[in-house]
C-alpha cells in the first residue's frame, strides 16, 4: 500500500491528509488514540519498505494499522495477507491473512495440496515456515508473493 498511499501533509496534530496515487483522491485521516505511541516508531521502514505509511509493528509482533478508526474506504476494502497465492495468470486463488497461518482458497485443487503438504507442518520459526509454504506451492505451479 505504501507506493499506494502517500501523506501530503500533517494538517494537526496526528491528523494527516493523504493522497491516493491511482485515483488522486485526498482523505483526513487521524492517528488512533491507542495507536499514538506505536506511530511514533519508524522500524517499519526498513523492514517493509512498500509498506502504508500508517502501519506499525506492535510489540507482540502483530501488524496494525495505526488509523483504523478513520482508515478511507480504499484502506477497508484491502485485505492484508503474508503470503498470497497466484495462478498461472496471475490471479488471486489464496493467501494466508497476516500475523497467522490461516489459508484461504476457493480453489479444490489449491485446499487439497494445502491439506496434504502444508497444513500442520511442524515448522516452528515463521521466516522457515514461510520458506517452506513457498516452496510448496512454486513446485505445483503457483506463484507466490510475501
């Protein structure tokens, strides 16, 4: 989202407004109460460098969206996912939602090879976990994002 959404300026404080570079639409949107502290820290920068300039990394290691009560319709419409999961020609058929494990798919084919060669692998370290799910699904044809 981060090449998406860029902030145009900080009209108070916390309170910015923002730019939509595909539309030229401009939206207000206000730091959460809860999330004022978090804001404050710019690791995700360099971790995620495409990343929303509003998401944070909290301290149990979950991604959070620091404007979420005021987050654009745009913002509610985007799924966000760790891994997502490409036909041949490059549609969406699955992803696994942020911070989790959980997969989704409507597509038989994809849930069965899931099932049978994903789906409870005892890979405790997610960097590995993931290295494993993309190997997995790049050897049965599919293209893979994280």
């Amino acid at each position: 989202m981060g090449e998406i959404i860029e902030i145009h300026e900080e009209l108070e404080c916390r309170t910015f407004r923002i730019g939509f570079s595909v539309t030229g639409e401009e939206r207000i949107v206000s730091i959460d109460p809860d999330k004022q502290e978090l804001f404050c820290s710019q690791e995700i920068r360099t971790l995620r460098p495409m990343a929303c300039p509003f998401l944070r990394q909290d301290g149990n290691n979950k991604f959070v969206c620091s404007v979420h009560m005021s987050r654009p319709e745009l913002c509610r419409q985007y799924f966000c996912y760790r891994i997502l999961v490409l036909d041949t020609e490059k549609n969406r058929i699955g992803r696994v939602n942020d911070a989790s494990r959980y997969f989704t798919t409507s597509d038989e084919n994809l849930r069965r090879l899931w099932n049978q060669e994903i789906a409870g692998i005892p890979i405790q370290k997610e960097d590995d976990w993931e290295e494993y799910v993309e190997q997995t699904l790049t050897r049965a044809g599919y293209l893979v994002e994280r």
